[in-house]
C-alpha cells in the first residue's frame, strides 16, 4: 500500500468530501484547516493511498522544509484510514516523495487505539513524543439527545451554574463577523492573569476564522458596559464540531458566562445537524478547573491512539523535541 501525493488542483474539488467517508476523519485534515496553518508557516501536502481502486487513507501533511533536505511534518487528525500506511517501508516512501534526505514526522491520530495498533506503531519505528503538542485525553458531547435529555445529563454544579447565568440576562450574541481585534486582547489579558507566556495577535484571530469561513460558530458576551468579557468558538465539518478556543475575564468567570456560552453553541450546533462535540484537550493534571467544566457536561472522557513520531534521524527527533518543549502555551491551535 502507496501513497500517492496530490497535486494542488486535485485536492481543492474532492478531498473534504473524501475524508467524511472515514470515522476518524477530523476538521484537522481538510483543506481549510490546511490553508489556515498556511498562513502560520506551514506548507500543506496531500496524500492519498489506494486499494483496487478505492481510497483507503488519507493524509494532509504540515510541512517546514530547512537546509540539506531537512523535512518537518506535522499531521494533525491523521494519517485518516487504514493504518498499514505507516509502515516503515511507507514513511520512506513519503520521504522520498517530500524529496526529504532527514524526514522528522509526528502524526496526531484522533481514533481510539487498539493494542494491536500500538504495537504496529513501534514495530515500524515510531515512539511516543517527550513532549505532546496536545491532550491525548479529550471529552466527546454526544448530541444525539432531546435538548431535555442533554440538560439532564449535566453535572449538578453545572446545571446549577447554568441556570445561575441565565438568570443574570448575560448578553450573549453570535457573531457572523469576528471581532477579531477584541478576541485578541481578551485572549492575552487571560493568558497574562494565568502568569502564561506568549501573545495571541489579531492577525493570527483574523487568518483562523477566515480560512474556516461558514464552518467557524463563533460566541460572546458582553457587560452592560459593552466590553467583551468571554468568547468561545468552534469549527463544523459533517456531523462533528470541535471547540477550538476560548477566553473568559474574571468577570465572565464570576457570573457563569461560559455555561451559558458553551450551551448556546452546543444547541446552534445540534440544530445543524451535529451528532457529536470535541470539547477538545482534558488535562487533569495542568488544568483540572477547565477538565471539570468539561467533563461535568456529561461528555465521555475519550482517549485517543494520540501523537507518535516517526523520523530517519535521532539528531533531528531530538532537536524538534526540544523546540516542542519550548512552544508557547498561548498559542493559537
């Protein structure tokens, strides 16, 4: 089993709709999410491997090219597929086909893993990251319920703070045009009160929910004041949503903001056809206040096959590693 690389005016017309065949498939792997790191540095390739005709896997590749042929590709939601693709005689193939002499390559696979597939991954050479660019844990919000059923599902202390908010008369409105200057700000003035590094730009806000375009279900509230004091946001592709960020003032925190937020978004999503919600990364350990909050919607806790790394080269496994460790935490996806 091959990959064969697409070319440019092969992929735009036919590779979304390809990918919602599989079960793993994720808004990570489509074009627009490709196009949206485009704009962060990285060069999308795609990939496709065939099997008497029928497409089996696919894969879009993040790709940063340095001297001597050195190749970094990173693969959010994939490889998608059949998992025979990631042999090891496989990755050489598409090493050649990058026209890569060192080829460092972590895929992120958003499936639930077997023992099996583990075992497959390190017998053809690839290993678990020192340190993960994401959860490997996340929370799915099955919606396949009345609105009733959902509201029961919840956690006592969330129902209660739901209620709460909603109370309050928050000013909740949906935004068709992002504000993205003001989601910036909010982003960095939370990052700066939870002592977090790094800065979130309003060029970067702009270039995400432009290359998400009708896809992108963006949230806020306001103070009577007018000033924005929590967003979230999430992304649709087929029957599945993925909450992508989301930033909330002390205010907001105080008066529930995020309760009433996030429903409202779960609710806009069910009406349009959405049967399951990534509430994205859980992490316990470094952020238990936010797992909590996602967890006590009543979600199931999901953990995924996850990041693995394959590469031709220790130094270079090692050098992107180190990079991986440094990365900043106020990133945007």
């Amino acid at each position: 089993m091959r990959w064969t690389k697409l070319a440019a005016d092969e992929v735009q017309p036919t590779w979304d709709a390809q990918l919602l065949r599989f079960r793993d498939q994720s808004l990570f792997q489509s074009v627009r999410w490709g196009q949206y790191k485009g704009t962060r540095g990285w060069a999308p390739h795609y990939f496709r491997a065939d099997a008497d005709g029928v497409v089996v896997a696919m894969l879009q590749a993040l790709v940063r090219r340095y001297p001597l042929r050195t190749v970094v590709a990173w693969c959010p939601g994939g490889p998608v597929g059949c998992l025979d693709t990631c042999s090891s005689d496989s990755m050489k193939e598409l090493a050649e086909q990058m026209e890569a002499r060192r080829l460092y390559c972590r895929a992120s696979f958003l499936r639930i893993g077997t023992r099996d597939e583990v075992q497959y991954l390190s017998a053809n050479g690839w290993s678990r990251p020192g340190r993960p660019v994401g959860a490997g844990t996340t929370a799915v919000w099955d919606l396949r319920q009345s609105e009733e059923q959902l509201l029961a599902g919840l956690n006592r202390n969330w129902r209660y703070s739901l209620r709460q908010a909603q109370q309050r008369n928050l000013r909740v409105e949906r935004f068709d045009a992002p504000p993205v200057r003001e989601l910036a700000q909010l982003c960095r003035s939370m990052n700066a009160a939870k002592g977090i590094g790094g800065s979130v730009e309003p060029s970067e806000v702009a270039a995400l929910f432009e290359a998400l375009g009708d896809r992108a279900l963006v949230y806020g509230c306001r103070n009577q004041a007018g000033e924005l004091v929590a967003f979230h946001a999430c992304a649709i592709q087929g029957d599945r949503a993925w909450e992508l960020v989301a930033a909330t003032s002390d205010e907001a925190r105080r008066s529930g903001a995020s309760f009433v937020l996030l429903w409202t978004m779960m609710l806009e999503c069910r009406g349009r056809g959405v049967t399951h919600f990534d509430l994205a990364g859980v992490d316990h350990v470094r952020a238990p206040g936010v797992a909590s909050f996602k967890r006590w919607t009543g979600a199931e806790e999901v953990e995924w096959l996850g990041e693995w790394e394959w590469s031709s080269s220790r130094l270079l496994r090692r050098v992107v590693n180190i990079r991986a460790a440094r990365r900043s935490t106020a990133a945007l996806p």
